[in-house]
C-alpha cells in the first residue's frame, strides 16, 4: 500500500517535468513571427522562410512565373522595344532550372548579372538592382528556391532582333549603365531609413520603371525616382521623389505605407503594373519593413526636372469644359463626388491627384478606357475597382473628361486632344 504515493509523486512530478520542458521548446529561439502553429522551426527552416520572405520583397515569381503556370518555371514573355526576353526555370529541376547551381553561381547571378556558364545577362533580369542584395540575404533566396518542387520545363529562346541578340553589345551597356556594389548602410541615417534604402534600392528595384528608360535600355542615376514611360506597357510610372506638386512630397509615413503594402490609401489606389506588385510582393512585407521604405521613399530628395505646370483651365475650349463636366457627373461623380474628393480609400479622390495631374496624361486615359482594379490583399481583401468605358464613350467624350479632371479642382494638368485617345486605344487590348 506504500507505492500508491509514491507512484502518485512520480507521476506528478513527470507532468510538471513535462510541462516545463513543453514551456521551454515553445518559448526558446526559432519561432519566426507570424508563423503557425506551436512547431518551432530549425536553423535550416528558419533560411528558407527567410529566403521566401525576401522572394517576394523582389517579386521573384511575377517574371519567372506564366499566368496560369506552375511557379517560378519561366517562359514569361517580357516585350522590349528590341524584342521579346523570356524569363528562365529558377525551380531546383537539374535539367532545365538550376538545380546544378551552388549558392556561389546564384550569388553572381545577383550580383554580377553573369550565368552559371558566363553568360551575360540582359537587364530585364534587374541584376543592376540585386547587386546591393547581401550574400547572406542572396544565400537566403538560393535555399528557398532549392526547396520548392522542381519543374521539367526547357527555357524559351529570346526573339531579340539584330544586332541586340549579340550579347557582346552588353560589355558595353554594362559599361554605361552598371556598377557592382552590395549596399553599404549610411552610418549618418537611421536604422529604419537605411532597412528602407535597402529594399528600395536593392530588392524591391524601384527604380526600374520609375526612372526614364533611354534608347539603349539604360537610365541615368541623377534622374532616379523621377518617373517615366514604362517601354512596352503604355503606363507611366509617376515620381518618387518629395516633390510636391508631382511626388510623394505632401503624403505622411502611413500613406505611403498603406499603398505599399494594402493597395489603397487616402492619398491614392494602385493600378496597372503596380496593382501586380502589391499583389505579388508588397503585401507580404512586414509593417516594420512597409514603413521603413516609406520614410526613404518620402526623404528622396525634391527634382526640379519634375514640377508640373500651373492649371490650363482657362486655355481649355469651354465646349470641352461642359461636355468633359456633364461626362464627369454623369459618370464619375457617384464615385468620385462632385468636388473631386473621392471617398478614399475605396474610391480614390481626383481633385489635387499627382497620378491625374502629372506630365503624362496616359494612366488617366487607360483607366477611362479599360478600367482598373486594386489588387486583392491580406488587409484589403475585397477592394473597389473601376469600370470600362471604352464601349460607352468615344474619343472626343474621353479626352473631354481626362481634360476636366486634369485641369478642375485647381488640379495643375495639361488638357488631352482625342487623337491622343485614339492612339492609345490602338494599342491597348480590347
């Protein structure tokens, strides 16, 4: 009869032991934040989440991926006024993707825009961007794409027309136009300024499409962040910079950050390649990271070469005036409101709009003409959207209210002619 309490005790102090130990795997290092469940995850787990996260930071699977394919297999057509570039398999298949590749390969690709087998690359691959991607962070990516399921899918031929599908030409480009050099804090910066400069910079490659496109391809660092028509995608990409009249120079830290990561803000909503962006990649950046691009983005400094001109309303024909007003009432205002004060952030205002207002009328004719959508998000899960109506106005009815809303409301645009509105039309899809 003496071993009950004893077998009791045992027991006992084995459910306390438990307990404890329990409390210790779940609390020790190894949990990353947000992730589910009680599952810790090891060393090795803890690279490939990481590398999944900075995956998305730069966009990875939109250009290695085809609408409707399996993921990051290539063969994305992507147009270039030379041609057509096809991006390539970046899955773990050994025959056709980089499965072979070492982290070291990887990293050149990175950093240098050099291949496996030393192949030059094109600059479609952003590599002039990548190169401020730091090994560890390069590393990261490399064990994340190893670890997805490898695809069996051979790499589509680029169709360059002569003498651009002479790789050589890029000695020269690279020449011009490109500088290894992994990102270097600013010691004189914050921390949260310089985290931001990095994904701005680096993986997020910004500069990209919001920096004007030359005739070889190429941008010049002085104009970064400026703005610029997107080659072969008929959308202009508006200024970064502090600029006021055309820039990021009157929204605060939370605005910035909400169209970066939701898709939607007060200030404004994304559309057309950025909607793809929010969609694809800046969703899933953390708060922490959404805000530190913000406050480099908002300490950009102000470019003269950006500032708009003052409002053209009295040089405007005032038969375009009243057919442009009657359009808008008829067809915006519900939206929109009559002042042009929208009902943000489902509906973005028009009246003092940078992306209405700014030197190139082009985003506010596609999306009279073909609409446009907010993408879906993690915190804008159902958002609102514009409809077409290319079928309900003609040329003359959409320069007229493009023309009013650029120019009502002591907006400072410029007023659009409708043969720019029928050249715009030919070349987008019906």
């Amino acid at each position: 009869m003496k071993t009950r309490p004893l077998l009791i005790s045992c027991i006992g102090l084995a459910v306390i032991v438990c307990v404890v130990v329990a409390a210790l795997y779940i609390l020790r290092p190894g949990m990353l934040p947000g992730h589910k469940g009680d599952t810790p995850l090891n060393a090795s787990q803890q690279v490939i989440a990481r590398g999944q996260y900075l995956a998305r930071a730069g966009d990875c699977v939109a250009c290695h991926t085809v609408p409707g394919g399996k993921e990051f297999a290539g063969g994305r057509a992507m147009p270039t006024p030379f041609g057509n570039l096809y991006s390539s398999n970046i899955t773990p298949d050994e025959a056709t993707g980089i499965g072979l590749w070492t982290p070291e390969d990887f990293y050149r690709v990175m950093h240098s825009g050099i291949s496996r087998d030393g192949t030059l690359l094109y600059p479609a691959m952003p590599f002039a961007s990548y190169t401020k991607v730091t090994r560890a962070d390069s590393d990261a990516i490399y064990a994340y794409l190893m670890s997805i399921p490898p695809v069996a899918q051979k790499n589509t031929p680029h169709e360059l027309r002569f003498p651009f599908n002479n790789r050589e030409l890029l000695i020269g480009w690279r020449t011009l136009y490109f500088k290894e050099a992994e990102f270097t804090p600013d010691p004189q910066k914050s921390e949260k300024w310089n985290r931001g400069a990095y994904l701005v910079q680096g993986l997020g490659h910004c500069a990209m499409c919001h920096t004007a496109i030359n005739a070889l391809g190429g941008s010049s660092e002085s104009k970064a962040f400026e703005g610029g028509m997107i080659p072969n995608q008929n959308w202009y990409a508006p200024s970064l910079t502090s600029n006021r009249e055309a820039g990021l120079g009157n929204w605060s830290i939370q605005e910035i950050s909400d169209l970066l990561q939701v898709g939607a803000s007060h200030r404004g909503t994304v559309y057309g390649p950025m909607a793809e962006v929010v969609y694809n990649s800046l969703q899933y950046i953390s708060d922490e990271d959404a805000e530190a691009m913000a406050e480099y983005l908002k300490a950009l400094p102000p470019r003269d070469s950006e500032a708009l001109p003052t409002s053209q309303a009295r040089l405007v024909d005032p038969g375009v005036m009243e057919l442009g007003r009657t359009t808008y009432a008829k067809q915006c205002a519900v939206c929109h409101g009559d002042a042009g004060k929208g009902q943000p952030p489902e509906f973005p205002p028009l009246a003092g709009n940078q992306s209405i207002t700014m030197s190139s009328p082009v985003n506010s004719i596609r999306m009279v003409l073909n609409g446009g959508y907010a993408p879906g998000t993690r915190k804008n899960p159902r958002p609102h959207g514009m409809p077409p109506f290319s079928h309900i106005l003609d040329d003359k009815e959409v320069a007229a209210v493009v023309t009013y809303i650029r120019v009502a409301w002591e907006n400072s645009g410029t007023p659009v002619a409708p043969s720019q509105v029928s050249e715009l039309r030919k070349l987008l899809p019906e």
